[in-house]
C-alpha cells in the first residue's frame, strides 16, 4: 500500500474504522452451498518462513469457499513495503500473483526468498511445479504473456531494479530466458518498483517506478528516484531492449493495464489520489499522455478492467474504497461513482473471467498494524457499477497480497 503522504495512515485508518456492509441478505462464504465451482480466486499469503497460495474456489452466483493454501516453495517477507516498520505486511506491489491466459498456470513471487514458482491449476487447487531464484533482490511482481509459441513469464526485483525472464513448458515448468536480466531505467532501491506487466500483444514490457516516496513519521523521503513509466521493446525470442523511460503525470505510479488498443490505464497512488492514461508507441515505447483525473479516493493502487474494456475499477487503499471509471477507447476517463469496502484498507483486486463479478482484498488495520484479511464480492453491472453481494469469513493472512481470479 503506497503512499507519497502517508501521514495520515495511522490516523485516518483509525477514524476509517467503519466498515461497508453486504447488500441485505447478502451471503457470507460459509453460508452458501448448493453449487458447483466454475473458477477460483487466489493470492499471496506474503507469510514466513513458508509462503502460500490461498485457493478460494468459486461459485456461480459469485460467492466464495474456502480450499486449501498450497506452499510455493518459497517464503514471503515483512520488509518489502517501505513502511513495514510500521506494520505493513503486505508486498505493496501489484500482480505479485498472475495467471497465464489460459487459465492452466499460475505464478507467484517469493519476495523473502527471492524466487518465483509456477503451479499447474487443478480441480482441487494448485500443484506446484517448481520455482527459481529471480536473480535479484525482493521480487514483488510477476508477468505473463504468449509470445508466438512461447509462453513467457517475467519479474521484477525492487530492490536490486532488475527485471528477469523465463520460458514455460507445457507442463508449466520454468526455465530461466538466458540474456534476459536488464536493469530498469532508475535502477536499485530507490526506484521503488512497483508492477511488471505486458502490453495486450505482448511486444511491450512495462514496469512502474514509483521513486521517491514520503515517510511521514521520520518527515524524510524514501528512495531518491523520480516517477517513471519504463517500458521494454519484446523481441520474438522473449528477450527485450534497453528501457525507454517515460516520465509520469501523477505522484507515485502503481498498478496499470493495457487495453488491446494500446492505452495504458496507470494508478497514481499518493494520498492524493489520481489516476492517468497515457498512448504507447510500440515502436518507440513512448508513452503520450492522454488524460488524468481525480481517483475518487486516496492511494489508489490497483486497477482491473471490465471485460469489454469500457470501464475500470481501481481500489483505493486509504479511503477503503472502489471508484469506477468510463473507458473511452482513446482513453478519455470519467469517474461514475465510489463503493465502500468491508474492512478498512481496500487493497490487491481481480475479476472472474466471464467479468460478472470482482473480487477485492480487504485487510483490517488496527492503528498500522495489519491484522486479518477478507475478501469482498462484487458483482459487476454493463454501465461499471458495483454491488456489494457477499464477502469471505475472516481469513488468518494479514499479508495477503496479490489477486487472480478465473
């Protein structure tokens, strides 16, 4: 959870303790039954020594039951965010879990033991195939794209401002890309990187840079580099170009998406929350600014699309809240309207496949310290409205992070 002028979380989070409510009658996980799965939602538990995937599976009616967490191989850590002194458990990035298209492979950083897993997705859950050193330091978000017949999967290491690739099997097992670890265009620590992610045909690579970021209670910057949007040429063979470094319009960018048009939708996560679209260039990998409006909210940090591409949801994590936007197809934004979330920080999202529900991580914060996790259910409307119909029981990951749902 990224914020530029966090100084009011320890309060304000204090004082956002009031909680959204379920639509009446609305169903918690345990109290649904009487239908089949037909997906899954999962994430991160970012836990040590071990780290873990929680499996949710999901019902048609859109509501949630608890399966089993599968063990990555690896462990979270309680030192990624900038403010994990203070509390802060979660890995403060996006995409930290993914999907691959197809809906047969996840993958998922280990930020505490610098590696990356890929897991086969199963009836039951998720059977773990293997995972490998990221060859950097604090990987916090992962990657994937097909790429002619390739399948490719990339991460990025905060820390060490590396991004690395590798090639998936048809079994969902990773091989290291050989020549495919680049440094960003602001490398090291102060970069503070923030997602990795492809353009929809996968002939770019982007990488948010969110720099400098304010500590409000040492009243002193962490991190030196400014707000950057990098982005990587994709050749054939998987590897990428040397980035091109793309300044940002708004304060600390964050969690983005392409539409298949080639408009990248960037959340700008300070405290005072905007977000931006911008029109890439795949030859050059300039990004042009398009528009940039209000957030609805402070800290917006995660976005996710509607399946047709013509609205946007994007949590904001300091005022526990989820704004939706119109879409035009050059990018043009309009805020249409703001729902509250459960619990009191509105953190990592996703939505089903067939695009009828979303799903949002909702971390319960008691002064700073994060405590419990649940995750809200939304089912989505053809205008991008939202209506809360039901929520899990409280799950045991206040770490939770990352979200992918099919």
């Amino acid at each position: 959870m990224p914020f530029k002028t966090a100084i009011v979380f320890g309060l304000a989070l204090v004082a956002l303790g009031v909680t959204g409510s379920s639509a009446p009658g609305a169903p918690r996980l345990a109290e649904t039954s009487g239908h089949g799965f037909v997906g899954a939602v999962y994430f991160q538990t970012n836990s040590m020594p071990k780290n873990y995937i929680q499996v949710l599976f999901r019902r048609s009616n859109g509501t949630l039951k608890k399966g089993p967490h599968v063990y990555t191989g690896g462990s979270g850590t309680n030192q990624a965010s900038p403010f994990a002194k203070y509390g802060f458990k979660l890995l403060d990035s996006a995409n930290s879990v993914v999907l691959s298209k197809d809906g047969r492979f996840l993958f998922a950083v280990n930020a505490g033991s610098d590696s990356v897993s890929s897991f086969r997705v199963k009836k039951k859950g998720l059977k773990l195939v293997n995972h490998l050193p990221t060859g950097g330091d604090l990987p916090v978000s992962v990657a994937t794209a097909k790429k002619g017949k390739k399948t490719l999967v990339y991460v990025v290491n905060e820390w060490s401002g590396t991004i690395a690739g590798y090639t998936v099997s048809a079994t969902g097992k990773l091989h290291k890309l050989a020549g495919s670890m680049r440094s960003l265009f602001d490398p090291g620590k102060a970069s503070a990187a923030a997602m990795i992610g492809f353009n929809a045909n996968a002939s770019t690579l982007t990488v948010s840079e969110r720099g400098a970021i304010f500590d409000p209670v040492a009243m002193s910057f962490i991190g030196s580099g400014p707000d950057m949007i990098d982005t990587f040429k994709v050749g054939a063979n998987g590897l990428t170009s040397a980035p091109v470094g793309n300044h940002s319009v708004g304060e600390d960018p964050f969690g983005f998406g392409y539409t298949k048009k080639n408009v990248l939708f960037m959340t700008d996560s300070g405290v005072n929350g905007t977000v931006s679209t911008y029109s890439l260039n795949p030859a050059t990998g300039t990004e042009t600014p398009v528009d940039h409006k209000v957030a609805g909210g402070s800290a917006p940090c995660w976005v996710v699309f509607s399946k047709n591409q013509t609205h946007a949801w994007v949590t904001n994590s300091l005022t526990n809240s989820v704004s939706s936007f119109a879409l035009g197809a050059n990018g043009s934004l309009t805020l249409q309207g703001v729902v509250t979330a459960t619990n009191n920080s509105a953190l990592d999202e996703g939505s089903s496949r067939d695009g009828r529900y979303l799903y949002v991580i909702s971390t319960k914060v008691v002064g700073t310290v994060f405590t419990s996790t649940l995750v809200d259910i939304y089912r989505t409307a053809a205008d991008g409205s939202l209506t809360h119909i039901g929520k899990t029981g409280v799950l045991p990951w206040p770490g939770a992070s990352g979200l992918a749902a099919s």
